[in-house]
C-alpha cells in the first residue's frame, strides 16, 4: 500500500470532483482525523491515518483491502469510480436526482433513467453534469451524469434519457467477484 503519486492524486481528484465539486477538500480536511488516500494493486482506498499505520504490521501480500475502495485505475491509467465510493460521495454531493419508486427497480438494474422516472432534481444542473442518484426516500442508489440540463428536463418527453448510468448498488450482486 502507497501513497498516490501526484498525477494519479490529480486524476482520483478530477474524477470525485465531477460529482462533489470543491467538497473534494472535506475529504482530506476532516475534523475526525487524518484521512489518505493509497493505492494497493491499481485501487484506490480512502483509509483513516490511525487504522493504515496498524496496517503497517500486515504483510502487504497478506492485506486484501483497507479503507473504502474510492476506485481503480485502468491498464490505460484512466481513474474508474466503483460503486463502494457511494457512502463517500453521497453525502457531499452538489448535484442530485431522485428517482420515483417504479423506475428505481430499473436503475438498479444497470438501466439509464428516463424523465418519466424522474421525480426530483437539483435546481441548475449542467448538462453531462456528475450526479449522485436517490430514491424518494433518500436512499443512495449509485451515480451517473445528466443527460439533459435541469431546464431541458422540463421541456422533454417522457422517454427522453435524464440520466447515464454509471454505477448503482445492484453491483454489490452483478459484480461481487471483482469488487474488492
């Protein structure tokens, strides 16, 4: 387990930047302790400093994982979010949509969201905006990028695409092999 070099720092900060905007600073500047971000076998885990240094007694061949896995890096380099960096991003995210109950089923599935699903969304959302996806109920569901601005929403029909998706916690089941 590493600390990120500074393009791969760049990249992961690019990435949740999308999504949570300036919040990126709360992450590292937290007042419950020291958090980090390290890399182990091309992902990315955002870890408290006092559990990585108990770490340090593990042999790093021994440790599986440690934190919350934020991401991994492609064999091209590029910075992928997974779907375990959606307790991080939730609560700071600056753009959100809410999904009525019928079309929630649908996005856990792996579909996008179409704008009769739709039941909320954030005031002044730019398009191919980052987005964190919730059920009425404020319940996370994953994450994916506007397809049409908030003010373009208004003015599409009911089959239109609202939202690509991303990532939903169906993965936990489709996807519960390659994960960790």
């Amino acid at each position: 387990m590493r600390p990120l070099t500074d393009e791969e720092t760049k990249l992961v900060f690019e990435k949740l930047a999308k999504y949570i905007g300036e919040n990126v600073k709360l992450l590292v500047d937290r007042t419950d302790g020291i958090y980090v971000f390290r890399l182990n076998k091309e992902r990315v885990y955002y870890v408290s400093d006092a559990i990585m240094k108990l770490a340090t007694n593990v042999a790093r061949a021994n440790l599986v994982n440690l934190g919350t896995c934020i991401g991994k890096f492609t064999k091209t380099k590029k910075f992928k979010l997974h779907i375990t960096a959606l307790d991080v991003i939730a609560p700071l995210a600056k753009y959100k949509v809410w999904v009525k109950p019928n079309a929630e089923q649908s996005f856990i599935y792996g579909n996008h969201i179409q704008k009769a699903g739709l039941g909320r969304i954030t005031e002044n959302t730019p398009q191919y905006q980052g987005v964190v996806v919730y059920s009425m109920n404020d319940l996370p569901l994953g994450f994916g990028a506007t397809a049409k601005s908030t003010q373009d929403c208004r003015r599409a029909d009911p089959s239109a695409l609202i939202v690509f998706h991303q990532a939903d916690t169906g993965e936990y089941l489709r996807n519960e092999d390659t994960l960790t």
